[in-house]
C-alpha cells in the first residue's frame, strides 16, 4: 500500500524536496543547513544513503519502509499488552496501517516516519516504567525522547505530557535530584556534541537551540503572511473536521466514545497503569494541545495509530471478543480505508515534473525559476533552480539571464498570491500536476497559511477548476 504507484510520484511539498537536499549537503560534509527544522539526526541517518545515489526515489522508498516498520512495531506492542490474539493482532495492523493520512505522510520524504519509529519506542519504554519504578526503566525513556529531539522538533510536545504522567504516577521517580540529572544529562548529550561538531564547521554553537526560538519568536512574517505559532483564524475543531472528512468513522467514535466506554478503566485506581488509560492520555493531551496551536493534519501525526488503536480496542470490547464479528467489522473498515486511499492518495500520485525537466532539456534552457516550489529540482540540476516568492525577483533573474520562470501551483498551495502579472502571460508549454491539487497536501499546508479547516479547503477547490498546474514562461525580455 505504501509504495504502490510511487515510482511515479514526485517529491510532494518543499520541505522533502529540501530534505533530499540536505541530505546530500550532509554526506559530502557540508553541515551549513544540518539543524534545518529542528532535525539533525534526520540528516545524519540518511547520509549514508546519499553516499550511494543521489535519486530521490530510493529515499522515498525507504522512508515509506520506515513508516511501514513503526506500524509494525505499535501494533506489536500494543498485542503484548492487551493481551491480543494473532487474528486480533493482524486486524490490528490491517486497521492501523490503513490509516488514510499515515498512508499519504509516509510516501513524503520529512520527519514523519523516524519520528513514529522514536515515538513508538518511548510508548514501549514509559510504558515499562510506569510498571517497573525503576532508574533503568525511566533511562530508557529518556534516550528514546532524546532520539525524537534529534529527528523532529514536535518531540518537544511529548515533554509536558510525560510530566502529567509522573504527577499522576506520583512515586517521585523523576524527581529525585539524582534521576533528574541524569535525565538532563541524557538530553542534553546530543545538543552538547552536535554544538561542537557545527562550531568546528563555522556554525554558532547556539543553531540548533536557535531554532526553537525562531519557531516560537519569528522575526518576520512568512510568504503568506503568517507570523507567530497560533492560527490568524481559531478553528479548536479542524482535527475532529479532519478525521470526519478522511479517517474511518470508527476512529471519530472513538474521540467520543471511549471515555464513556472505558470509563471505570480510566478514571479508576490511577496509580495502577493498564493500556487504555495510557492510550488515551497521550491520545486527547495531543488532541486538546495541538488545538490550541498552527494545524496541519500532521499535527496528530504521534498519536493517529493510537486513536486508531482505541477504536479497535473499543469495538472489540462491544463486540464481546466475537472473532468473527469483528472481523467483519474490521473488514468492513479497511476496505473504507482503501477506497479513500485511492481518491485521496493514488489518484493524485503521478507527476509530470520529469515533462518539464525533458522540455529545458530538449531546449537546452537547464537554468529555470520556480514560483514558490522545489518540485522540478529532483529532474534538473538542483543549483540551477531559483525560487521565488514575488514577482518582483523576475527583475534580478532576468539580469542574471535565466530565460524561463516555471509557474508552479505551489503558489496556491501556499497560499502567497504575489504572481498576478505572471498569471497573465502566455505559457511556452504547460502540464497538469495532480498533487497541486490535492485535499491532503492543501491541508498539510493550512500551518504554513495559518487558514482553518474550510479555508483552507476552498483554497483547493480554487486549485482544482484550474486543469493546468505548471505553466513555463518566457522571461527573457520585458
């Protein structure tokens, strides 16, 4: 399922594109963008890869195995603990795997996949050492947080959750002066060491730290307008939209249903652990606090898996353990998940960026601008690709003698509306996109325009009347 038709899909946002990018930096020693995003430990997994080839398919292909093997390893752990059957564990995974957004984020090349990799290995270890009070136990969470800082900086979400869990815990583990600082000392390795390693490449040894602050304190505006970390628009319900519009029914009737159902189970003898309780808080502290922030359906990217872990639990509860129900059920729900998969995902999958590549080929024109987005830079030479924000930039090119601007419908997906003239003029050749077009991606990118959920939305209804996503125009004259 993931990799299904992705031999013919491109790169699908900016962000994987400058990944891949990175990525080569890195292997060749290069270190100037290494804390891109927050993400150095996504760079450094990766360059050995970039060491043995440069194409992008192979890197999307193995993220893809990446996400793939988390699945794996949740389920797994989630079948030891509530005590499944084999046939409840394989309908499990069939279940969780199906997951319409965990299908599309695993077919991009960001943090998405390492990061359920790491996140699944703190549920495994916290888990242990909610039952195991003991140093070794509470060390090992700490490493596999640790890990998540280095890949994604959203790791940093998971931190004031673990803090409700060990008031909860109330055993004062963590907060003894000596397990403190070893904590401390554990997270703070990779940030001590990588410092040195970017001074000794001429960085400041703050750039990584330096990061989150931007994150937090952006100094100006984005391209489309968005400043700071809250949305220009409230929209608290965008993620219950979103799993209403893209998810399985069954995992909406989970949000709700779940608190009444297992009441006694969450709410009662609070110091003893047990799996549904556990699920749950990590599932609804994401939910209420990615709520409060910029939203993108990524946003719950840690915690879909779980929700729809709750589901299968719950249904499997109702259904009082009758196997063949609930593999009716279960049936019923991934061929669900499979239809949306193919409108949602397949359909959008083929690219035609390699087209426009072959065309400057052809013409020997390698050097091209592009509005807004990266996704010819895989097909040419990735320097000769100029990206612009405004218009305005046309000038400087047309000095430099760039002959060409690619009129990418990036511009919409982003929303930066700075490309009115160039709309105007006549294309030398053009070529539909279907990704530029897609719910998905449009909605991935509601962080980036900090629009809610219809917004955001109607953005892509715009994109779709428009058959024509990559426009080449000539540039060289006025």
């Amino acid at each position: 399922m993931r990799l299904h038709g992705l031999a013919a899909a491109s790169l699908p946002d900016y962000d994987s594109v400058r990944n891949w990018q990175i990525v080569q930096e890195v292997a060749h020693g290069n270190l100037r963008n290494l804390f891109h995003h927050g993400s150095p430990g996504f760079s450094l997994l990766y360059a050995p890869v970039a060491w043995l080839t440069t194409d992008f398919h192979v890197f999307q292909h193995l993220n893809a195995l990446v996400a793939v093997a988390a699945v794996g390893w949740l389920t797994h752990f989630v079948s030891k603990a509530a005590k499944l059957a084999p046939y409840e564990s394989a309908l499990l995974t069939l279940f969780v795997g199906t997951s319409v957004f965990l299908t599309f984020s695993g077919r991009d090349f960001t943090m998405g996949s390492w990061s359920l990799v790491a996140f699944t290995g703190l549920l495994q270890a916290y888990y242990q050492r909610l039952h195991q009070a003991t140093p070794r136990s509470l060390l090992r969470a700490a490493v596999w947080v640790t890990l998540g800082l280095c890949i994604n900086y959203k790791f940093l979400l998971t931190l004031p959750i673990l803090v409700v869990f060990e008031l909860l815990q109330q055993d004062g583990l963590l907060f003894q002066p000596r397990n403190l600082l070893r904590v401390v000392g554990i997270m703070a390795v990779p940030y001590v060491v990588l410092a040195v390693v970017g001074w000794l490449a001429g960085l400041q040894w703050y750039r990584w730290l330096g990061v989150y602050y931007n994150i937090m304190r952006p100094g100006a505006p984005n391209a489309a307008g968005r400043l700071g970390i809250t949305q220009t628009h409230p929209d608290a319900f965008y993620y219950l939209k979103y799993i209403r519009d893209f998810e399985s029914p069954l995992m909406l009737l989970a949000v709700f249903a779940v608190p009444i159902l297992w009441w006694q189970t969450l709410f009662r003898q609070l110091k003893r652990p047990n799996i549904i309780r556990y699920l749950a808080i990590w599932s609804y502290c994401f939910l209420a606090g990615m709520s409060l922030l910029l939203k993108a359906p990524r946003g719950l990217l840690l915690v879909y898996g779980l929700l729809y872990v709750l589901a299968f639990l719950s249904l499997r509860r109702v259904l009082d353990r009758r196997w063949w129900a609930l593999a009716v059920v279960v049936g019923v729900a991934v061929a669900f998940n499979l239809r949306r998969i193919q409108q949602e995902v397949y359909a959008y999958t083929p690219s035609n960026y390699a087209k426009v590549a072959a065309w400057l080929q052809n013409h020997k024109q390698p050097v091209v601008a592009s509005t807004v987005g990266l996704g010819v830079a895989p097909y040419v030479a990735p320097s000769l690709v100029t990206v612009i924000t405004d218009e305005q930039q046309l000038a400087t090119l047309r000095q430099q003698g760039d002959k060409y601007v690619l009129l990418d419908g990036y511009w919409r997906v982003t929303n930066v509306r700075n490309f009115e003239t160039l709309r105007q003029l006549p294309a030398v050749a053009s070529w539909s996109e279907p990704m530029l077009t897609a719910p998905l991606l449009f909605l991935e990118h509601s962080e980036y325009t900090s629009l809610g959920y219809e917004e955001t939305l109607a953005l892509q209804r715009a994109a779709s009347r428009d058959s024509l996503q990559l426009r080449l125009l000539s540039i060289g004259s006025k």
